[in-house]
C-alpha cells in the first residue's frame, strides 16, 4: 500500500489465466524450498510488479475458507507491506494502483484482504509508529498530515498530529526547511521520524476522527 495524489491505494494486477480471467488481484505465489515468507514476498513483488522499496512488511492474517479460490483447496498467508510516498515504482501494464477505499472487480478473496490490510494499518497508526512507512525520509508536519488523513479516511488537524507524534518522541527537526511555494511566505520546517522499526508506542491511543457539527 501506499499514498498516492492524496489517497491510500493498493497495488494490484490484472489476471491473464483462469480463474477470475480479467479480474484484478494482489500479487503473489508459491514459497520457494529455499526462501522464508518474507524473501518470497520481496522477490515476487520485484519479478512481478517491480516494487523493490518496502518501508515496512508485517503478516496480515492467514484466509483459508474451503471455497476461496475455485478447484484444489488453496490458503493464503497475506501481508502487509507499505511503500513511501515519495517512491514511485515502474509497474507493468497489466499493473495499476487503485484506491482501497474504490476498488475495481477483483479475484477471489482479493478485496476482503484488501479491506482488511486497510483496518490493519488505521490501527496500527494509533498506536505504533508505522507512519514511517508511509512517509519520506523528510517532510513538513502539512505533508505528514495528509498522509496521515489519507490512510486513516478522514481529515487529521496538523497541529494536534503534532502534538500526539511530539508527545511520544517519533518526530525530530532535521533542521533543513522545504522550499518556499509560490505565495512565498515563510518556508516550513522539515521533520524526520527518529526510528525505522516498528515499535509500539501507546498501546491503548486510537485515533478518531472529529466528531461531526451539528
């Protein structure tokens, strides 16, 4: 997953064989002898998508219902895995990002998975630092919030998302400034996450988005 023109989209490729010919699906395949899960993951999404910068990669859930996926009995182990905002991978043609939140026919299980990678990382952004995945090495506290309002499905105040991130040690100032926009003006400080690996950080936080005006 990733965030792209201001909204979350998943990664998915379009089927040229039987079953669900002509549908869309996630990428995948068999595990090698040779490989564990997450060797396997990384190499098939280089083969078959390209997606070689992987931020973050953690187990999703295991889907094992009888009648997944027509004929011989198949269980999918799926994963999630997150791409920075500023990466931008040359897919095939067969290849294309589509919002989570609007998706397009797809195979199998394909968008129950989908759906339930999105409800993992709304989640895990209340209570983890996983946003580092979805972000730049740099980046202005405006650009980390839409980020964060892209994934999380409503509109998130910067100012408070500051606060939160400042409050739980995540954030330092790198203390390079961003380019000014064409209104001039004064230009904006540059931040930085102070970590790379998942950690828990308020285990009982979660984010809500504000209440509606009567």
């Amino acid at each position: 997953m990733q965030v792209r023109c201001a909204t979350l989209q998943v990664l998915l490729w379009r089927r040229a064989l039987d079953p669900h010919v002509g549908r869309w699906s996630l990428p995948g395949g068999r595990l090698r002898p040779d490989e564990d899960v997450e060797t396997s993951i990384r190499r098939q999404l280089a083969e078959k998508v390209d997606v070689r910068q992987l931020s973050h990669v953690e187990q999703l859930a295991v889907f094992s219902a009888p009648d997944r996926v027509p004929g011989p009995r198949v269980v999918a182990t799926a994963f999630l895995g997150l791409v920075p905002s500023d990466v931008d991978p040359e897919v095939p043609e067969d290849t294309r990002w589509h919002a989570v939140d609007d998706l397009p026919r797809t195979a199998f299980d394909h968008r129950d998975i989908v759906l339930r990678a999105r409800d993992r990382l709304r989640s895990k952004l209340s209570y983890t630092n996983v946003g580092f995945a979805l972000a730049p090495r740099e980046f202005t506290i405006s650009a980390l919030r839409e980020l964060y309002s892209a994934a999380l499905g409503y509109k998130v105040d910067a100012t408070n998302l500051q606060r939160v991130l400042a409050r739980r040690g995540l954030l330092s100032p790198t203390g390079h400034t961003a380019a000014p926009g064409r209104s001039g003006g004064r230009p904006a400080a540059l931040f930085s996450f102070t970590g790379k690996g998942i950690q828990v950080t308020d285990p009982f936080a979660v984010f809500r988005p504000p209440p509606k005006r009567r």
